[in-house]
C-alpha cells in the first residue's frame, strides 16, 4: 500500500481540537454531559472547549487522551497547530531580526 504526506493548505487554520472532539462525542454514545463527569471537568468546560471558546490545556488533553485511549499527545498537537497559525497571523514580528548561529 502507498503511503502519501497529508497535506493541507497553509492559508486555512488547523481544526480546533474542540472542534474534532465535537465530532467524536457522538459515535461515544454518550452525552455530553457525561463525557464531562467521565473526564472530571464541568460541563460548561467541555461545551466550552466544543465550542472553540477554551484551548484544550495539557491536563485536559491527558484527560482526553486516556478517555479515548489515544494518549495526550494528538491533543496538545492540535492546539498547539491552532495556536500557532493564529500566532503567526496576530504577532507583530517585522521589528525582530532573524539571526543565526555561527
């Protein structure tokens, strides 16, 4: 079987990790409601973070990752994807210079 690169394009931002949890939620066959007190959160943290309104901490994402036995780290790699596209956007940089190493 061939193996390609997933590409996406650099001008559209990366999915929130709320935003793909969103979609996950539902084959759990579980409410929201309970997917919060299974993860030890409140509801309205959850429905936040569905929702794009709260990042997805580190502890959350240690949360998620057991819950849905997929680890921390594809959490923490989506938010931080989503921080730093927005970052690269709303950061002034023109006035820092790039230097190297000599």
């Amino acid at each position: 079987m061939a193996e390609y690169e997933a590409k996406r394009d650099p001008t559209r931002c990366p999915s929130h990790p709320g935003a793909v949890l969103d979609d996950i939620i539902p084959d759990l066959g579980k409410p929201k409601a309970e997917i919060a007190r299974l993860l030890g959160i409140s509801r309205q943290m959850l429905y936040d973070i569905t929702a794009e309104r709260k990042p997805v901490s580190p502890t959350i994402a240690a949360k998620l990752g057991k819950l849905l036995g997929n680890g921390p780290e594809t959490w923490l790699r989506m938010q931080a994807s989503y921080d730093a596209w927005h970052a690269e956007r709303e950061v002034d940089v023109s006035g820092i210079p790039t230097i190297r190493a000599a």
